[in-house]
C-alpha cells in the first residue's frame, strides 16, 4: 500500500507543472497533512471553516489555505486575516461580504467565483446569467479589496465522462466569456478551478489550471 509520499509524487506525475494542485485535507488528520508538507507541498484546501480553523494553528505558518466548499457570510471574519484563496463565491452578497472583511483585516483576499455546471440541485454556483448580472452592475474594480482571479466549478458525481467533459468544457467557455466581456484588462483572471480526484485528467483536458485532490493522496476519506 503506498504511503502519503509516494501517492503524491505518483500524482504530481501525472499533472502538468502549469497547473496547481489543492490537497483536500476534509477529515484529514494534522499528521497527515504534515506527511504532505514534508513531501513539500503547500496549497491545501478545506470544505468548512470549522474544520480549517481546528487545523490551522497546529500546522506550519506557510501554508496556502483555500476554502473550497459552500461558505456562509457569517464565517468569513475568522478566515479573512490569513486565507489564501475562497475558490467557492457563489453570490454577490458573499463577495461583498468578503470584500468588506478584508478591508478590515488590511488585505486583498484571492477570490473564484463558482459556477454551477452539474445537473445536481445540490451543488452552489451562479448562473451565468446571475455572473453576468452582477459583473455588469458591480464591476470588479467597485471590489477594493478581493482580487477576482477565476472561475471554478464541479461537475456530475456521474461515471458518465463525456457529461463531465462536456460540463468542465462549459465552465472553460464561461471563463473565456467573462474574461472577454468583464476582465479583458485583468491579468490576474487566469485561474479555472476544476477537476478532483475522479475526474482531474478530463479536466486538465478541458483547460483546468487549478485541480482539488484528496482520496488519490491521502486514500479513502475518514468518516
């Protein structure tokens, strides 16, 4: 059975140097993710702040933490004075929430707005309608302290890889959509935060630059 080292040189293998990996560290222990910072990894990322802020303190001071799931506007004052990016906006009122809170935390916080590409009721995202509504009323520069850098969305829990590929296919053209339309002058918009453990070489396929892994490094999930 490989160990947590060996799995994460395997993948790095597999992954083009021009994209970044997120280790998904939900349920994972700090001796785990410690395994993987002495592999020399440094972007994690967590589904609950909960779960991050337990983790954090115990942890090296260098790591780039990422919110990768659905985040209530409540929760953002605890991460907004160290988080490194929140890949998962999904409405204007948590945009300028985020914005608000990192102008008193003295930052520009990295954000991707999520697109919903699934057919699943249950998964959170704008509609590019909804996206493109809100970039025409707000544009990004009304956002002083956010840094708008991309898009990321997730696919169908489905064995059905044409569907994905048809989805992450979707979510390459929405970002060229708004970047065109939106962020034509915005060289910091050039992230696509797709693909997971099941489905990352489709995505890289379709133009991913930021891919989010946990079971392929780390095994089965801990329940």
């Amino acid at each position: 059975m490989k160990n947590i080292t060996d799995s994460y040189n395997t993948l790095k293998e597999e992954i083009p140097q021009t994209v970044k990996l997120v280790a998904v560290t939900k349920t994972r222990t700090t001796d785990e993710i410690m395994e993987l910072y002495r592999a020399g990894h440094r972007i994690f990322g967590e589904n609950r702040v909960q779960e991050l802020l337990s983790k954090k303190d115990k942890l090296p001071a260098d790591i780039e933490w990422h919110i990768i799931g659905h985040l209530q506007t409540n929760k953002i004052r605890s991460v907004a004075p160290f988080i490194g990016m929140i890949e998962s906006v999904d409405s204007y009122r948590l945009l300028k929430t985020i914005n608000d809170e990192a102008a008193k935390a003295g930052r520009i916080i990295r954000c991707l707005l999520q697109i919903h590409i699934a057919d699943e009721e249950s998964k959170f995202g704008f509609t590019m309608q909804e996206l493109g509504d809100m970039l025409r009323d707000n544009r990004p520069g009304d956002f002083k302290n956010v840094a708008i850098c991309g898009v990321m969305g997730m696919a169908t829990f489905t064995d059905n890889i044409e569907k994905v590929a048809s989805e992450f296919a979707f979510l390459k053209k929405s970002f060229s959509i708004i970047k065109e339309r939106y962020m034509n002058n915005d060289e910091v918009f050039s992230e696509i935060s797709m693909g997971m453990s099941g489905d990352f070489k489709t995505a890289i396929e379709q133009g991913s630059t930021m891919v989010r892994i946990g079971s392929l490094i780390f095994g089965e999930r801990n329940r």
